[in-house]
C-alpha cells in the first residue's frame, strides 16, 4: 500500500475500514466479471439472425422429363432467431405464349420445420392470405377479415407445396405398413364473413428408401403416402435434413414436382 494511504489507516479501525472496503471492491469486480457473460450472452440472444442457409428451385415434369406446363417454385430458406423462414415464388403458366401468374409466399418455421405462420400474396395486397398456426388455434386473415378455428390436438397446414407436404410427412414414423394419423387444416375459400376454414384427418406411411437425382448428384431419400378421404394420395420423396426432393400426385401419376436446382450453405 503507498506510503499515504499507510499512514492514513494507521489505526486499528481505519485499517479494517481499509480491508473491508478492499474486499468489498474485490468481491465486486469478481461479480462484474462473472455477470459480463451472460450480458454478451444475452446480447447475442437478442440479435436479429437472418442467414441464407439454402435454395433452390421445384419445377412440374412429365415422367418422360419434359416440363409438364410452366410450375416452377423457386425458393430460399434462412435460418431466424425462431427457426427458419422460408420465401418463395408460384409461378404457373400453361404455356410459353401466356404471361405467367406469379404469387409471393413466406413461411416463418419453428425448429424441425414445422410451420407456425404462412403469408401467400404480395405484402399489402387486397387478396394478401395470413395463416397462423398456435397450439390450440388456427387463424387466418384475408381482405380485412378474421377466421379462427379451435383445435384440440397437434395439427398441419395442408397445401399443394413441396413444403408443407414434407412438413405432414415428417409425422409419420419409419414403420413400413404402419399408418400414422394427422390431423390438418385448410382454408378452402371465402365468404362475407371471412375465411372459411376446414380440418380433417389423414394417413400418414412410411414407404421405403430411394435415391433422386438433382442437379446430377444421387440424394437418400425416404419415401412417404399422404393418404385422405377427400383429397388425391400423394407420394412425397423426403431427404434427411427434411427437404423434399420429389412428390407426385395419383390424379396425373404422369407428372411430378422435382426439385431440379439445390444449393446448400450451411446445415439444417
């Protein structure tokens, strides 16, 4: 201790003034470092994360390779603070000659990839369709106009999407000749009221393995059968990390969606 500060804690009291104070500013510097983690911790946590982590593009093709009609689906996947979102583009035209009808869609996804919000139209559109998928309640909003339907057990957003199908899929266990139950939901039109919104029941199978190709490279694939009493059986090719690299229909077994281009930046 200096000279100065010596002399001044010559007493008894003054020098355990002194200690006590020494501890006391020890112990909180040793506080401070142990809390400066957990706030850079914390910091982190609350940093926005929007990284590209894959895309790709789906397209519709006749068995025999030729493009069906103009289907394609192109697509990028990001990694978010929640899970991932997703933000892709239908693109339909029957042919060459017709200007193609071109619908923006973004899905916001929990870990697993399982989605909890679906936006299909352009941000502000007047036919701009929210979805919302809570635990006990299925939501959507259209043109000013709210619908909800209340649900009692784990559900699914039922579309025509390589996504949303691969979603259902990754429901069902790895059990050849053992179904498994889904319930699922959908918006199936609009009225003055507001969306009208369904649920109904599906099957879920395992099938077998396979390998597809895309763009030249030969990808595991598990197989799945998307089975309901109302809508086409569709057979979904899903790769492990939960991608879907082919799905076709039993309306037109003659055509199906492939996912003909696929760049991945990081794992998910």
């Amino acid at each position: 201790m200096p000279n100065s500060a010596h002399s001044r804690c010559c007493y008894a009291i003054a020098l355990l003034l002194c200690v006590t104070l020494a501890v006391t500013s020890a112990a909180a510097q040793q506080k401070r470092k142990k809390a400066t983690p957990s706030a850079q911790a914390k910091a982190a946590d609350d940093t926005p994360i929007h990284e590209k982590i894959a895309e790709g593009k789906y397209e519709l093709k006749k068995q025999n390779g030729q493009v069906a009609q103009i289907v394609g689906e192109p697509w990028t996947l990001y990694r978010t603070n929640v899970g991932y979102e997703l933000k892709e583009q239908w693109i339909v035209s029957k042919d060459t000659q017709q200007e193609p009808t071109i619908i923006d869609v973004g899905v916001n996804f929990a870990p697993g990839l399982f989605p909890i919000q679906i936006r299909i139209g352009g941000v502000g559109s007047a036919k701009e369709l929210n979805c919302s998928m809570q635990a006990k309640e299925f939501s959507c909003d259209s043109a000013g106009l709210h619908a909800a339907m209340a649900m009692e057990r784990p559900y699914n957003l039922y579309l025509p999407s390589p996504w949303m199908l691969g979603s259902i899929a990754r429901r069902a266990k790895k059990v050849p000749d053992k179904a498994t139950k889904v319930q699922l939901v959908q918006m199936v039109g609009m009225t003055s009221a507001g969306p009208k919104l369904d649920s109904f029941e599906a099957e879920v199978q395992y099938v077998g393995e396979d390998e597809i190709d895309v763009s030249g490279e030969r990808i595991p694939a598990s197989i799945f059968e998307i089975k309901t009493k109302t809508m086409p059986t569709i057979m979904v090719w899903l790769s492990l990390e939960g991608v879907v690299l082919a799905m076709q229909g039993s309306i037109k077994p003659e055509e199906r969606m492939e996912l003909t281009k696929f760049t991945k930046f990081a794992k998910f």
